[in-house]
C-alpha cells in the first residue's frame, strides 16, 4: 500500500512541474510544449486509473456543505479536461 501513495505522490509531481512547463511556453517552443501536453494527458489519464475509488465513493456517506463544494469542483474539473 506505500508504494501505491508513493506512486500517486511522484504522479502529482511529475502533473505540477509538467503543468508549469506547459505554462512556460515561451521557453518550451512549439515541438516540446506539443509533447508535454500529450505527457499531460497521459499523467492525468493514468492519475484518474490510480484514483478511481473517488468515483465509487461519490455516493456513499452523508454530504456536508464542504463535501458538497469539493465534488463540485472536482467534477467541473474532469468535465473541463
């Protein structure tokens, strides 16, 4: 079980620094921003396999104001992706 959370942690690192790098396109150029936005995907892709629990447990459990924003949030961010 440590090593799934220490997969799912270098995951979320390899996100962050991939997003900041697709933010910096002026220093990336075309060719490798093209390239870190398909890494993106990928990351995030296999970040949803490792994480789909989440979905599962959606309906589960009593919802309280603070449950209630942070499904929203998270739904209107896999629905933007």
């Amino acid at each position: 079980m440590k090593s799934k959370n220490t997969v799912k942690r270098v995951l979320d690192v390899a996100l962050t620094v991939t997003l900041l790098l697709l933010m910096a396109f002026q220093v990336t150029e075309q060719l490798a921003h093209e390239w870190l936005g398909i890494t993106m995907v990928v990351l995030t892709v296999v970040h949803q396999v490792l994480n789909r629990k989440f979905y599962a447990a959606i309906f589960k459990g009593r919802y309280s104001p603070l449950r209630v924003f942070q499904l929203i949030v998270n739904l209107l961010l896999v629905l933007s992706f």
